[in-house]
C-alpha cells in the first residue's frame, strides 16, 4: 500500500511539470506556400508573339493584311528572313507635299530581306498608321531599302517574327496645356474607384472638355478560315 502511495505522488507532481501547449497557431503556419493566380482570359493590352511563313510567290504585305483583317488584331512586324523579288520602293522626297510623294523605284532580280519592320492594322485605321520598310541586300552586296510601294514578292519561303495586338488609340501630339490639365483630372477620377479596361479604352460619356479621343478597338480573335 505505502508504495501505491508514493507512486500516486510521483505522478501528480509529473503532471504539474508537463509544458502546457500555448494558445494561437504556431511559428511559421502563415508561411505557406499560396496557390498561384491563373488568368483566364486575355487583356486588350497582351502582345502576342507570332512566326509566320510567307510561301513563295505569295505577297507579303497582302498576306499580313489578310491576317489583321481576319483575326481583326494588329500586326507589328518586328523582323523578317528570306528573298523577295521585283521589290517597288518609296524614295525619300524632299518636297514640301509631305511623306508618301516620292518617286518610286523598282528593283528587278532576287534580293536577300536585311530589315522589314512596319504595322499592319485591319480596318478602320487612320490613314498614315500603316505601312511597311524593308532594307535589302542585292547580289553584289549592295543595300538598299525604303517603303514598301507595291506587291512584295516572296521569291522563296520567308518567315516573319511579328507581335499582334487588339487595341491602339491615335494621339495627336504635342498635348497643349489645357488638355493635359483635363486628362489629369480625369486621371484622378478613374482612379478614384476600381477600374477596368472599359474604363481604359472606352470614352467616358462626362468627358465634355477633351474632344472625342480616335480609338480603334477590334473584336476577339478569330480563327482563320482553312478556305
């Protein structure tokens, strides 16, 4: 009996040493990994990179603008490779009437593309925007290069390195003092509240000090035809 009784004090005076668990989580439980934010659908903002294959004897600028009319988005050519034929170019003109009134030349034989950047937009696009200026290199080494006045001719495969885009906005510039003071205010006023991209890229039906902005938005992107 006298040793149940030593026993039952050695395990009351246990209980009274065990740590008690402390209240809260533990250190470190709020640093766990988050599950990552997947984005579903596609900004009007996103640039699309694009490799495209013009086939030989196909025009390359037909070619890229039936793929902005049909896709309804932007083109922007970054650059290009392959050989072209009976290329028709654009000359500088030092005239008073503008760009686009210089005389035109054309290139006869095969030539190597050095250079061919520009943008392609489908329609409606303000006149002016569009455009392509390819630099070349002739058999003897010689380089030449201008705008592009005519059919190009795709004398071989060339494959173009181009982004798309679905919006662009025309500014006129330079922006005089008191529109730069009325889009500032309105600035302010969008980003007063939580805004989304028809806020951006849609006119505000209250903006009656700023003249109606030129924008030129297409639809989503639409599969081309097989045809």
């Amino acid at each position: 009996m006298a040793g149940s009784g030593d026993l039952s004090a050695i395990t009351s005076k246990t209980s009274e040493n065990v740590v008690r668990k402390p209240r809260g989580r533990p250190a470190g439980s709020k640093n766990k990994p988050k599950p990552p934010i997947i984005i579903t659908r596609d900004s009007p903002n996103t640039l699309r990179a694009h490799a495209m294959e013009v086939s030989p004897g196909c025009d390359i600028g037909e070619s890229l603008a039936t793929f902005a009319r049909r896709k309804q988005q932007g083109v922007w050519v970054l650059s290009a490779t392959g050989f072209v034929s009976n290329v028709m170019l654009r000359q500088p003109s030092m005239s008073s009437a503008g760009p686009g009134s210089g005389p035109v030349v054309t290139l006869h034989g095969r030539f190597e593309i050095l250079s061919l950047v520009g943008s392609v937009l489908p329609p409606p696009a303000p006149l002016g925007v569009t455009g392509l200026a390819i630099y070349l290199v002739g058999p003897q080494g010689q380089v030449m290069g201008g705008a592009i006045a005519g059919p190009l001719m795709a004398s071989g495969p060339v494959v173009i390195m181009a982004a798309t885009f679905m919006n662009a906005t025309f500014d006129r510039l330079p922006i005089d003092k008191d529109e730069a003071i009325a889009t500032a205010a309105t600035h302010d006023q969008l980003h007063g509240r939580a805004i989304g991209v028809s806020d951006i890229y849609a006119p505000s039906q209250n903006m009656t000090t700023l003249p109606p902005p030129e924008i030129y938005t297409w639809s989503m992107a639409r599969p081309l035809s097989k045809a």
